[in-house]
C-alpha cells in the first residue's frame, strides 16, 4: 500500500508492506514501514529489481558451496576407506582426512568471501 495523507495513515499500517511517499505527512511517515526519499513510485522498480538480484546472488552461492562440498566430502570419503592406500603407511592415514577438512575451511573463507565480493553488481540496479 502506498500512501501520502493523514487519511491514508490507518490504511498503511494496516497493510503487509505500508510504503510512505517522499512528500508524505508526518503521520503516513508514521505509520508506513517504508518512507521513500525520492519523488516517485520508480524507486520502487528499482528496488524490487535489486533484491530479486541479491537473491539470485544468494541462490548462486548456496549452489557453490553446496556442490564444493559435496565434491570435498565424496573425495574425503573415498580417500578415507578402510583399503590400504600404497605407498602410505597406516600411521599417516589420518592426514588424508586433515586435508580435506582444512580444504573445506579454507574454501569457505577464502573462496566464499572472494565470490560474494569480487563480483559486480548488474548494469542499471546502481548509480
């Protein structure tokens, strides 16, 4: 809901999502949850357009993650079984379980936090 006077106050705080106008009165900037700053309902286009980019960016990562560690889990376990691995002495088995594990740790910190940040926000959603 949308509103800009005294007599859409009630309406505003009643609806889901009360969005104020930027000429609006002190009561509709009260009782809306959200007070445009700019002249315009175009604001709102532009904001509905970068959160449906967030969200995609979200969804993105979580399929990242998801199938890095998916990846890191089938070759941990793989590696891990209980055949003798050549060439390895049983004693020093147990490093090929702490690789893995630091490779997932690491790829959470460095990786992640390389992908949400180096990547550049659509044409258009910012000024």
């Amino acid at each position: 809901m949308t509103g800009d006077g005294v007599n859409d106050a009630p309406a505003l705080k009643k609806a889901d999502i009360g969005i104020a106008v930027a000429d609006a009165t002190d009561a509709a900037r009260g009782a809306s949850d959200i007070v445009l700053t700019e002249p315009g309902l175009s604001v709102i286009i532009s904001v509905v357009h970068t959160s449906r980019a967030i969200f995609q960016r979200m969804k993105n990562f979580t399929i990242y993650a998801v199938s890095i560690t998916i990846r890191i889990v089938v070759s941990s376990l793989y590696i891990c079984r209980n055949r003798p691995v050549r060439g390895v002495r049983r004693s020093s088995r147990r490093h090929f379980w702490e690789s893995p594990s630091i490779l997932l740790g690491v790829d959470r910190t460095l990786l992640g936090s390389a992908l949400t940040l180096g990547s550049e926000p659509r044409y258009g959603l910012r000024k």
